[in-house]
C-alpha cells in the first residue's frame, strides 16, 4: 500500500484527528518532536492507534503493508509570523522527507502568501504533492479559511458592523493556545498583560471576537474560552460554522490517487 | 547649558524606550535653543529606524512598535505646529494619498509610512484604513495625487490592490499617478504583475521611492 506524508501546522491537530478517528485500515505513525503532545492527548482519549518515529528514521517507517500509511508531521504554531522562515521551514522539511513517500499533503495554507508556488517547486518529486484547496481549486489562505471552506465566506465574515473594524477569529485550537499565540506573533512578550495586548488589539482595529465553529469538541473548553477572550478584550462576540471539509476533502482526495495510482481501490 | 548633541540623545534615548515625556521635552529644549530642525527630525527618523529594526529582529514586540509610531506620529505634529509658530511653511515635494485597502483593519506600517513621508517633505493624505476600493480612487483622482500609497496586510485582501491599478485605468488616471503597494503578503513579483510601479517593504523604502518618483517626474 502507498504511504502518505503529511506536513502539517500544529494548528490542523483537530482536523487530524477528526480524519484519523473516522479512518480504518490506515496506520498512522508520528514523527517525534515538541509538537506531538496535543495530538497524541486527543488521540489517547479516542483510543486512536498510532506510532511514533524518530526523525532520523523516517525513511525506515515500520506497518503493515496492507495497510494505507500515513507519516504525520507536525510543525511548530505561528511560523506564519515570519514567512520566509515558515517557508525555508516547510520546503526543508519536504526537501529532507519527501523523496521517501509516494504522496505529500501540506496542511497549510498561503500562510502570508509564501507557499503560493509549493506543489509547482515539488513537481520534481513526480508524486502527488498538494497543499490544501477550496472546491474551486483556490488554496486557502490559512487555518481560518480552511474553517470557512472558501475565501468568500471567511471574506464576509471579515465584515465587521462598522468600517475599520476588526475580528479576530478562533477556531478551538486557536481558542485554547491563544495565549501562545499572541507571543510567538510578536504581538506582546507577556501574554498575561491584558493590557498591552488590548493597546495592541485596539490599535488594529479589532473590535470583535468571531468564534468559528468547525463542529470539533476535542478542546472541551472553546466556548468557555470565547467568552473569556470577549470579556477580558471588551470584544464583541460573533458567531460562525465552519467545518472541516477543506481538510477532509484534501486528505480523501490525495488518498484517492494515490491508491488509484498504486493500482489499490478503496474500499 | 545643554549641547545639540544631548537633546539629540535625549531625543534618541527617550524614543527607544517609548518614553514620550522624554522626547517631547527634548523637542522642546531644542526649540527654546532655536537649534534648526533638520538635525532633529534626523534623529527622530533614525530612532524610529531603530525600532524597527528591532521589532524585525526579535528585539522587540508589537506593542513597542506600536508605543513608538504614535510617539512619532505626535512629535511630528508637535514639530510642524513649532516650525509654523517660528513662520516657517512646509513647501510640498508631491501629494501622496495612501490608505489600506478594504477589509484590512492593519494601518501601522501604513502609519508609520505616512509620518515618513509627511516629514520627508511630501503632502499626505491619509485617508485610513478598511477602504473601498472606489473611495481609494476617487481620493487620488480628487486630491490629484502624484503617489498613490496602498497596502494590504493579508493574502485575502490583497486582490483589492489589482482592482485599484485597474480601476485607476478605467477612469484615465492611471499615466497621472505612481503606485506604490506595500503589505505582508505583497511581493515585487505581485506588483509587476497588477501593474504597480513599485513595491516597498518599509517605511523607509517607501521615502525613497517617492523620491525616486518625483526625481523621474523633473
């Protein structure tokens, strides 16, 4: 059976799981780092079997061979801070891997409009290589879009009541690593400050607090934490569905060619 | 009694640390000596510098960043209200309209930009942030920029850029006006291709392109 190498931010690890919970005869192995506790967490508490592999072995992945392989590795949160090093990061890490798998998916969006040209660079690999889509074909441009499904929709939503207003949007992971996030985009050195992070938010333009449902509850807390973030920036609260299509169309979609490429069928 | 060079460090200390008191004191000291005020815009451009710098280094967070713009943005208005007391007229090199573009609520780089501009000599209209394109137009048309300044600070946005190139064709302002475009996620390769005449990645960039502008236009 094909294997399958997946490059993802550290913000998909829902959408992931939810694939992997929904996924049979499909052996999934993570690649050891810092970024790999939430995951397996969530993955634990779903009884959702995986191993782990050490970087230096990845090219040695064990399973069964009957099985749809799937190497998962997961990158550190805001690399989109800074582009270009999001990109050195993501491309090196293809560079490195890549040539090991019959199938690369990159669970990133533009990010900052650095991944733009991803699968064009890779075509020398002569494998599927992809990174996420909207039904139109359009790569999404970054994990608040892929909520949204397309960039209409996330553009709407961008609407605020009046002109010059911000939202500022999370997902349940962006809502439970806020805290983390707000440092690692420069944005304070004290994410505690509440009140340099609201100079900060004002100063912006942000105004409100959209919460964007993706119909994941792996993080038991996002609405609690919604409200906690609406609070404490004087934020007013939008509400928004989303889903996890992008995610899943993409993963089924490369799954597809390449068991059809492979000369496999999917049951 | 207190040297140039003192006020200047003053000046420079003061702006580092987001002390604002600071620097409008050193603005003022400087003022009361009738010291002339190239010298100190000089610096204060120089400190922001160093802000910036930091911020991309690592240096530094965004709200520093942001401490320091409006310092800048004040002392800059505090210094022409002193220049225009003391009878001086500030002589316009060009106007330059610049805003954000629709949906996009990011201005500080826009800001920062602005006030670079203003004190580099040129005539700002900043028309803010989160802007239809046609109102984007219509300002330059109206104002009769010679620099038309836009930028957009996420991927999603940034297609109003192209509207804006193209709409300034449509209604035959295009061969008036340079345009610059600026943002995060805009690269020169993006600005040739919607039809800009330049891209920029900073404030100071953006001085010295409009200076470039204006040379090619004598």
């Amino acid at each position: 059976m094909p294997s399958l190498y997946i490059v993802s931010c550290r913000m998909f690890e829902d959408e992931l799981v939810h694939i992997f919970e929904e996924e049979e005869n499909t052996n999934l192995l993570i690649v050891e780092n810092e970024n790999t506790e939430g995951i397996e967490r969530k993955l634990n508490e779903l009884s959702i079997k995986y191993e782990k592999i050490a970087p230096e072995n990845i090219d040695k992945y064990p399973g069964n061979k009957e099985d749809f392989i799937v190497v998962l590795h997961l990158l550190e949160f805001a690399l989109d801070a800074e582009p270009s090093l999001l990109k050195d990061k993501v491309y090196k890490t293809i560079e490195d891997n890549g040539k090991y798998f019959d199938g690369i998916l990159v669970f990133y969006g533009l990010c900052g409009n650095v991944l733009g040209s991803l699968e064009e660079d890779f075509a020398h690999l002569n494998i599927p290589v992809r990174i996420l889509k909207d039904a139109y074909g359009n790569i999404v441009d970054d994990c608040i879009c892929t909520a949204f499904g397309n960039r209409e929709s996330y553009m709407e939503a961008m609407q605020g009541d009046e002109r010059g207003e911000g939202t500022y949007f999370l997902t349940p992971m962006q809502a439970a690593n806020w805290r983390e996030m707000l440092v690692l985009a420069k944005l304070t050195p004290d994410p505690n400050n509440n009140e340099m992070t609201k100079t900060v938010f004002d100063y912006s333009g942000y105004k409100n607090v959209g919460k964007v449902d993706t119909g994941l509850h792996y993080e038991k807390d996002f609405e609690d934490t919604v409200e906690e973030f609406a609070t404490l920036f004087d934020f007013k609260k939008r509400n928004f569905t989303g889903s996890t299509k992008i995610t899943d169309q993409n993963y089924y979609s490369i799954k597809k060619d390449m068991l059809r490429e492979s000369g496999q069928f999917e049951l | 009694m207190t040297s140039e060079d003192e006020i200047l460090g003053q000046l420079y200390k003061s702006f580092i640390e987001n002390n604002e008191e600071g620097v409008h004191r050193a603005i003022d000291k400087w003022f009361e000596r009738g010291y002339e005020e190239k010298q100190l815009l000089f610096k204060l451009i120089e400190a922001q510098e160093e802000v910036a710098r930091r911020f991309e280094e690592n240096e530094c967070f965004l709200a520093t960043l942001i401490n320091s713009t409006t310092i800048l943005q004040k002392s800059n208005k505090l210094i022409t209200e002193k220049m225009a007391n003391k009878g001086f007229a500030s002589k316009n090199k060009a106007t330059v309209v610049i805003g954000t573009v629709k949906n996009d609520t990011h201005d500080l780089g826009k800001n920062i930009a602005a006030c670079r501009l203003q004190i580099a000599g040129f005539k700002v209209v900043d028309l803010g942030r989160d802007l239809p394109t046609s109102e984007i137009v219509d300002a330059t048309i109206n104002n009769k920029a010679d620099i038309l300044a836009v930028s957009s600070m996420t991927s999603i946005t940034m297609d109003n850029l192209k509207e804006i190139v193209d709409l300034l064709k449509e209604k035959g302002y295009r061969e008036n006006v340079k345009i610059m475009v600026s943002g995060a996620p805009v690269t020169k390769e993006y600005a040739d291709r919607i039809g800009a005449d330049a891209y920029v990645r900073t404030a100071s960039e953006a001085v010295e392109t409009a200076e470039n502008f204006i040379s090619q236009k004598c």
